[in-house]
C-alpha cells in the first residue's frame, strides 16, 4: 500500500528523504558514493550543459510504503517518449535506485505503478551492477546487455606476494617501464590529493589538459567536438567528483616534477574498494608506460591500507589488464513501447 508518492524535476525537494534512504539501504544494496545525494547534485549541475540531452528533464520519484521506501532517479522526454536513469548523461560507471526495499518483486511492482502513466513510453537504463536494485527487477529480461569493467582484486598480504602473482609477461610489462626511467635518468614520484589537501591549481590545471587530451584524440571522429570539449571543462560531472566533492582522492604521478598520469576517485572505506572513473596519461610520456606506473603504486598503497578492490571502472585500457585486472561486468537495457507496455 503506498502511504506517500512525491514526483517532480526539483532534487531538493527529496533531499532529506534521499540521505536518510541512502543510509539504511546501503548494506541491503551495496551503495558507493555515486548513490548519494551529494553525488546526485554533482549530476543535477552539468545535466542541462550536456550537449545530447536537449529534450530530457530530470524527474524524480520518491514513495513510501508499508513494505519500505524508494527514489527512482529518472530522466524523462515527452518528446521522444522514453523514460532513462537520471545519470544517463553522466560518466557514472555504476548506477541504482536508491531503496531500502529488498523484496525485487515488490520493488519491481512499485516502480511499474509509479510510472504507469507512461506506459506507451520507451525505457532505458544504463550501467548498473549484477548486485543492483535495478539488476534485481530486469534481470530476467530478454534485452538485457553487458558491458566490461576491470578491477584488480588484492587478497595478497604484501606488495611483493601481488607482484609475484602476476604472469611472467606482466611482471616484464612492470620491471620495463621501471627500467626505462632508470636509463633515462627520470626520478618519479607520486603525490596523493583529498579534500583536506586539495589539488594544486596548476597541477589541477595540468590534469584537465591531459584528460582533453586523451579524449581529443578518442573522439576525433565524433560530431559536436568542440562543444563536447566545453562541457568538459565547464560543466562536466567528472570535474566537480575529482576536484570539489568530500570524497575526492586523486593520485598524481610526477616524472621529475612535470605531471604525467593521474588517478581520480574515490575510498569506499565500507567495502575496501577503491574506485577510479578517472584515469590519464600525457601523450607525451605515453612511450614510458605512465599508466603502469601509476596503477602499480597505487596497488603499493592500497595493499599497504587493507583495501582489497581497486576498481578501474568501466573500459577495457590495456593498463588495467597489465597489472592483473580482471573482468566484471555492468548492464544496460532498453525496453521498446510494446515490451514495457507488457511489463505494466
């Protein structure tokens, strides 16, 4: 029985609601960062500069009942006709409801009555875990697809046991990028940033320049380029994650002094995971494997602190596979006018 349904496009209007259902859902739903409503915020503010959302709107459903409560972060075009997750226009790696609700078919129940309004509507849901909400109501559906994510599991007690658990080629892939910057006289270090010491201006700005640069060159064949490259320095959801939220942790690795790759996430003190939707590296110094290096000291960290995923995300970078990573996979749906007619 619903006791209580709030819908609208204005976020603040849940604010209390979401951080409390955040609370008591995260154990039930393995929520991160990225479920929070700070997070959320960070979305909500680049959602309109995105140069492919045009007719969307964000739309929020909040709804409680005996059984529980729920938020269903959504995106809506009437114009298009297709309901989508509220971060589809974000870079967000891993998406979900936010619920204390564990029952998938009650939750299933709920959400198709909370948007039967829109039954002729298309809908799409992208990016979200096997262990999500979401996951649990389509996991049977025909359309379902997956997508790769790596992540490196550290169950060694010691940098030199994890070392040593790597193939004889990716142990060579380590020890020659080391011995390049040996032969070449190049000094490294890496330095670690958080909210409490935050990044440098001119190293934050040197950052952003060899993230345009990467994605300069991955999107060259794209359409909207220099639009795209505003959004990504104005308005980009990614930008406000690394540089001002209160979970920011970024790695940068310095080749005598000049930065050359860096790492950008964040601690998940709860689940020892260590996230990274950001990850760069110089064009410049790509010849002396930045990438490598960096996710190798890192792993020096994180095995050193007892957290036990380093989760590069979404992608499949050589990098991540020369360091040990393994595949996990994260899905995505979209349920054409019929099919979710069939499933209201």
């Amino acid at each position: 029985m619903v006791k209580e349904i709030i819908k609208g496009s204005k976020l603040d209007t849940i604010h209390a609601k979401w951080e409390e259902l955040y609370i008591r859902g995260r154990d039930k739903w393995h929520y991160s960062f990225l479920q929070s409503y700070e997070c959320a915020t960070m979305v909500m503010k680049s959602f309109y500069w995105h140069p492919l959302r045009w007719t969307y709107n964000p739309f929020f459903i909040y709804v409680k009942t005996n059984a529980g409560e729920a938020i269903f972060p959504l995106a809506i075009s009437h114009n298009k006709k297709e309901i989508r997750d509220f971060y589809c226009f974000s870079p967000i790696d891993y998406i979900d409801f936010v619920t204390d609700i564990t029952d998938p078919i009650h939750l299933k129940a709920l959400f198709f009555e909370c948007i039967k309004d829109y039954c002729d509507y298309q809908l799409t849901f992208t990016h979200f875990e096997e262990w999500s909400s979401i996951y649990s109501i389509f996991k049977n559906h025909g359309n379902l697809q997956k997508e790769i994510c790596v992540q490196i599991i550290l169950q060694e007690k010691s940098y030199d046991d994890y070392y040593q658990s790597l193939s004889k080629h990716q142990r060579q892939n380590v020890r020659t990028a080391y011995n390049k910057l040996g032969k070449n006289n190049i000094a490294l270090c890496v330095k670690e940033y958080d909210a409490n010491n935050p990044v440098p201006f001119l190293i934050k700005k040197e950052c952003q320049r060899i993230y345009e640069e990467r994605c300069d060159i991955k999107n060259s064949h794209l359409k909207f380029k220099y639009l795209r490259k505003y959004w990504r320095r104005k308005a980009y959801f990614i930008n406000d994650m690394i540089f001002l939220s209160s979970k920011r942790h970024t790695f940068v690795l310095f080749f005598d002094d000049t930065p050359v790759a860096f790492a950008s996430g964040y601690f998940d003190d709860v689940s020892e995971i260590f996230y990274v939707p950001r990850l760069s590296t110089s064009e410049r110094f790509l010849k002396y494997s930045a990438g490598i290096i960096l996710v190798n000291e890192i792993v020096k960290i994180l095995i050193e602190r007892d957290f036990h995923v380093f989760d590069l995300t979404r992608g499949m970078e050589p990098y991540k596979y020369a360091m040990g990573g393994a595949e996990h996979y994260t899905y995505y749906i979209h349920c054409g006018n019929n099919s979710l007619k069939l499933s209201l």
